[in-house]
C-alpha cells in the first residue's frame, strides 16, 4: 500500500528557505550570543504543532507553553522582528542596568531597568528616549487650594510632623529651624507640589526656604522685612514620604497653601480634593467637550 501523504509534508504548507528569500517573505531572527539565527516565515495552513516552528498569518495556539529567549553570553540575547529591505530592524534588547543609559543601534527597544527605552535616528549616533506612559509621564493636576500650614493657631499645626522644639510659646517657627509637612492626606508619590508660602510678623527681615527635605539648598523662597506680611508663589518637589520641608532664617509665621501637584496619574491625589470633573484627564476634556465647541486652534494629537 503507498504512504499516505501528510498536510505538513506539502511545500504549500512548509515552504523551504530559499523560497522564502527569493519571495522577500517576512522573517523573525532570534539571534543570541554564541546561537544560530532561528527564522521563521509566512506561511499558511494550521497551528504549529508541539515542537515546531510558529507559523506566520496562521493562528497559533501555545496552549499552557512558553518561548523564551535566553543566553549565557554577557551581552545578552537579542530578538530581532526584519523585513528584506533596508529598513532598520526592529530589535528587542535583553539589558541589565548598567551604569549610563544602554548603548542601542536604531531600531531597539530596551526594557533598562524596568523602563522601556526606544532608539530612532542616524544608525551612528542613535537619539534613545524613554517611552512614556502613565506610570512614569508626569501630568499637572490642579485642586481645590488646600491650605496645609498656619502657625498662627494649633488646628493650623496639626500637619507639622516635628513641631517639638521648632517652635515658639506663639507657634512661630524659629530662627534657624525647620518644619516638615505631611502632604499625605492630599497626594501619593507626587513628584511636585504648586504652593503659595506666606510670612507673618517676623521679628527681623530675612528668607524661608522651601524644598523636599534632606540637605537645604542655599536658595530663599521668599525674603522679607521685619513684620511684614508678604507672599510668593513656589514649586517644590515632595519627599519620599510625602512632605515638603520649610526652613527660615528669622522667627515668623508662616502660611503654606498647596493648589495643585505633578502627579503620573490623577488616581494619586485625594479626590475629596478634586472637582468631580478633574479626577481623569479624559474625563476633564468629555466635560468640556459637552458644554462648548472645541476652540478654532484645538487639534487633536
């Protein structure tokens, strides 16, 4: 009896490599070090089984199964999807942190310490940029102002974390000293803090200084005279805890108004907060959207 021929045994469904080439088929090369150059083409037909190739514009059910790409080399391995023309691949690096930014060819994609890092340009000099998303693209949220410091009364001081010996029988912060305010009840992890500082009756002219906390800046803030009572707009960066930290050269009152923050996303500022229009930038455009035609200049991107 003859041999009964198989679906995989056809040169439709297995087309061989040079027919591949000649016909500029797309082709998938997984190269690693010290590896050969796996490729894979279109071709039609059913699921690749167990153990075979995939199989390009077919489905394909890996079932439970997983491929991977691994190397022992140092430099790691490389996943590279390639037409036959002269476009630049386009490569999926393996990368460990190193200690600059990855050295990348046009083309990569690079996830370099959990961020995913992109490579466009001149082939000698690539530009590699971060791709952005919510989680590391920072957006401007504003708030109903919130006022988070008045040494002038106790209610007023309740956010300040190290009160005890910074301030006076008054509840002014004293010379040469510094407060920290928790921000926590507003936001979580915000990279920045849009503020409004206000000094009181000091008793001599002087500075305030306003940052995240750590080693002060020699930068003022705010500078003033003797008993006056004066204001000035300031954006400072947040602390890994969430405070902000204030330190004045002479004895004062002082006030702290926070009326917006630099967030990754609106989800991190409290929405009791928040207008009920702004808790999604998408949602802030659909609400304006509703009440009046978009401007002549608004163009979406």
């Amino acid at each position: 009896m003859g041999k009964e021929a198989r679906p995989e045994d056809s040169t439709t469904a297995r087309p061989d490599r040079r027919a591949l080439l000649r016909t500029g088929g797309v082709a998938v090369a997984a190269t690693m070090a010290g590896l050969a150059v796996a490729e894979i083409a279109t071709a039609g037909g059913a699921s690749a089984a167990t153990g075979e190739p995939v199989t390009m514009g077919a489905t394909n059910d890996a079932g439970t199964t997983s491929t991977s790409l691994t190397s022992a080399g140092t430099t790691g391995s490389t996943l590279e999807l390639a037409n036959t023309t002269t476009l630049a691949p386009l490569r999926l690096v393996e990368q460990t942190r190193p200690t600059a930014q990855p050295a990348l060819t046009s083309g990569d994609l690079a996830n370099y310490g959990g961020d995913l890092y992109y490579a466009t340009g001149d082939p000698s000099g690539p530009l590699v940029g971060m791709v952005y998303s919510e989680v590391n693209a920072n957006q401007l949220v504003p708030i109903t102002p919130q006022r988070v410091l008045d040494t002038r009364y106790s209610g007023g001081r309740a956010k300040i974390v190290n009160a005890a010996g910074n301030l006076d029988s008054a509840g002014r912060l004293l010379a040469g000293h510094s407060i920290d305010i928790d921000l926590s009840s507003l936001e979580f992890a915000a990279t920045a803090a849009y503020c409004n500082i206000t000094i009181v009756g000091p008793v001599n002219g002087g500075w305030l200084t306003l940052w995240p906390g750590g080693t002060r800046p020699s930068v003022s803030s705010i500078n003033f005279t003797a008993n006056a009572v004066i204001a000035n707009f300031a954006v400072t960066g947040t602390s890994a805890t969430d405070t902000v930290t204030i330190f004045a050269s002479t004895t004062t009152h002082v006030l702290l108004d926070v009326t917006a923050f630099t967030v990754a996303n609106p989800s991190q500022i409290n929405p009791s907060v928040m207008p009920a229009t702004m808790t999604m930038a998408s949602q802030r455009l659909a609400t304006r959207a509703k009440t009046h035609n978009a401007p002549s200049w608004y163009s979406p991107r």
